[in-house]
C-alpha cells in the first residue's frame, strides 16, 4: 500500500513537472513571438501529432522505469522526488528575463557572446559558445543557476530520470568487482556540469569514491554546493577537459558521462573516449547519456532537425549520425550495448578484462 502511494506520488510529481514545462514553453513562445519574435530561419517546423505522442509515451516510460529501478533498489526511492526547489524559486524569474537577451542573441546569430569580466581565456575554442544561446555559454555563476531549470523544463520534467538511467547498468557492470571493498570502487564523471549525476551516483554507491571533471569553474562551483549537501565521502571535483583527463591509466572502475557529447565536434568525442578507455580499469565501463541520434527513431528526425534551429547546438547535427559504438570499438572498448530511455540514448562500454 505504502508503495503504491509513493508510486502514484512519484507519477503525480512528474505529470505536475511535465504540465510545468509545457506552459512554460507555449507561454513563453507565445509571449516572444509578440515581443521580439525569432528570426525566420529559427522558427522550428511544426511537429506531427504521432511524434508528439511518442514523446509523450517515451516520458511515461521512462518514469515506470525510475520507479521500477528505485523499487529494486537501485537507489533509495527518495531520489524521485528530488527537485531544487529552492533554486525554482530564486531563479525562475531570472530565467524569464534572460530569455529576451537570449532572443536578442539568437536573431542576431551571436553565438559566441560572453559578459564582460568573463575569462574566455585558456579554453578550446570549439567551446567557446553560448550552447543553447546560454548567456556566457558556460562560464559565469548567472549560466550555472540557470542550467538545471532550464534542461529540466526543455525535458517536460525528464531530465533527472534520464540521468538517472546510467545507475542500472553502472551498478550491474561494476559487480565484476565484486572483490573490491566497496570504499576502493573509485568512478569518474566526465563533464559532471551542476553535479547531479554524481549526486545520483552517490545515492546509488553510498561508500564509492567519487570524481567529476568539468572545464567550467562556474558549473563546478554550483557542483561542489549541490554535492556538500548529502551524506559521504565529498565527490573531488577537478576542472579539467575530457580530452586530457588528470588520472593515471586504469584507475577508475566506472566512468559516465551525461550530455556531453552532442557539444563535442566529432574528432574531439574521439579523443574524449580514448581518455575514458585510457582511465578505465580493464573489465570496468564506460557509459555515455545522449540525445538519441537519427537511426534510433527515424519517424523523429523533424524533432532531432528543429533542435538546432531553436538552439544554437553547432556539433549535432553531426552527433545524430555518429556512429559512437564504432568509435568506442576503435578506442579497445568491446561488448558495447545502446539502450534508448525517453529522448535520450546509452552506450555501455566494457574495457576487456585482458587489456
Ligand atoms: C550539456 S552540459 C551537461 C552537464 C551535466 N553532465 C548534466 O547532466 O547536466 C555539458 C557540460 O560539459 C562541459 N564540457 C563541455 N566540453 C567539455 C570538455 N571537453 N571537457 C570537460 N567538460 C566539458 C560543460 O562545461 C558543461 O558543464
């Protein structure tokens, strides 16, 4: 009974966040077209309703599956209703009135805009961009407030339970060390951003020695606030690229990384994922979180194109039709399966045990 009740909780939380995100984004759309309306060449096509179902369908999904996988205890069922409210309520009329500087941008096709007193220096250049017209890219404190607020509305409420899907198959790829005392399992994510994987990872390996990596000082800040707030060993977090990854060969059991490589150009998610064979322990995995890609669905091909008409997402077209299991077969990676979990895909990697 009291399982039930916590389901039918959990699904009400969701279906409140996903109505939320909807109204947001038809008001706000609505609301720009009168007062600064988006350039011709940024209005997205119109979506057929079968597409918009499936995306409906897909979300639904994906909330049995987080409830089933709290249910089995993959991690504490707590995690579910996870939400920063305290942020919702200090930034969300931030977020509204970013939007009219983000529209100014978007039309005018300023891609690489950052405030003054911004430090642009030192980073790869591909980087160097307001990805998803994000005022100052992802390098000031204001871009960090707003991420989680705004990837979580852009979702309908679906961002977490697709972070989320790493756990399973994180959890089961490291009981090929079961041997290891549960303190010594050491993972690594890969462009951690705000923290909220390794939050997640944390609740779900309560005892695991836990690391992220991410270029932006401003993201990591707001990591190291989100991450001092639970239990354990404090995540040490290393700003540090995914393409030059501070660790010695071999050293970690498990290494994510979560929507990160959709922003990388196609030579750089190469290099990203020799660091991340490079890292990882051979019988250890490697599990990448993504948008799905072309192949997957093609009856959403007119969603995954309008992406980045509405976004100023400059490397995905080229990441929907990337073939990452090649790329990580090329890196020594073997027994690479894909998963697809609401408008997002997997890829789980396992370094060969002999290597
Ligand atoms: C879309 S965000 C994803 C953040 C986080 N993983 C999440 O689940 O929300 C992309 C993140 O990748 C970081 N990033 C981009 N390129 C990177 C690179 N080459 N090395 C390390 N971090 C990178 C950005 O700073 C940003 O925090």
């Amino acid at each position: 009974m009291t399982d039930l009740l916590t389901k039918l909780t959990y699904q009400a939380f969701q279906q409140g966040k996903s109505y939320f995100g909807l109204a947001h984004k038809t008001l706000s759309t609505e609301l720009l077209k009168l007062v600064n309306p988006p350039a011709p060449e940024r209005v997205p096509q119109p979506l057929d309703i079968q597409v918009l179902n499936q995306v409906r369908i897909w979300l639904d999904e994906i909330i049995e599956t987080d409830w089933q996988d709290a249910e089995q205890g993959v991690y504490p069922a707590s995690l579910l209703f996870e939400n920063p409210w305290e942020d919702f309520f200090r930034h969300y009329p931030a977020l509204w009135l970013d939007m009219v500087d983000i529209q100014n941008r978007a039309n005018r096709k300023q891609y690489q805009s950052f405030s003054p007193g911004v430090d642009t220096d030192g980073y790869p250049s591909y980087y160097l961009q307001n990805f998803h017209h994000q005022t100052d890219g992802y390098l000031s404190e204001k871009s960090a407030e707003l991420y989680d607020l705004q990837v979580d509305i852009l979702f309908n409420g679906g961002a977490d339970a697709m972070r989320r899907r790493v756990l399973a198959p994180l959890k089961q790829g490291l009981t090929e060390f079961q041997s290891v005392p549960p303190k010594q399992i050491r993972v690594l994510d890969v462009a951690t951003g705000t923290g909220r994987t390794l939050r997640y990872i944390r609740a779900a390996l309560p005892q695991a020695s836990l690391h992220g990596i991410d270029l932006s000082p401003a993201y990591l800040r707001k990591a190291n606030q989100l991450l001092s707030e639970i239990p354990g060993e404090l995540p040490q977090l290393v700003q540090a690229s995914g393409e030059a990854i501070p660790y010695l060969d071999n050293y970690f059991h498990g290494v994510t990384s979560v929507f990160l490589f959709h922003e990388l150009p196609p030579q750089v998610r190469q290099q990203v994922i020799a660091e991340c064979f490079r890292v990882t322990k051979p019988g250890g995995l490697f599990i990448i979180c993504d948008s799905i890609q072309a192949i997957d669905f093609p009856e959403m091909q007119p969603m995954l194109e309008n992406f980045p008409v509405t976004f100023h997402e400059p490397y995905y077209r080229s990441y929907i039709t990337d073939d990452l299991v090649q790329r990580l077969e090329q890196a020594g990676f073997e027994t690479v399966r894909t998963e697809n979990h609401f408008v997002s895909k997997y890829w789980i990697a396992q370094k060969p045990i002999e290597s």
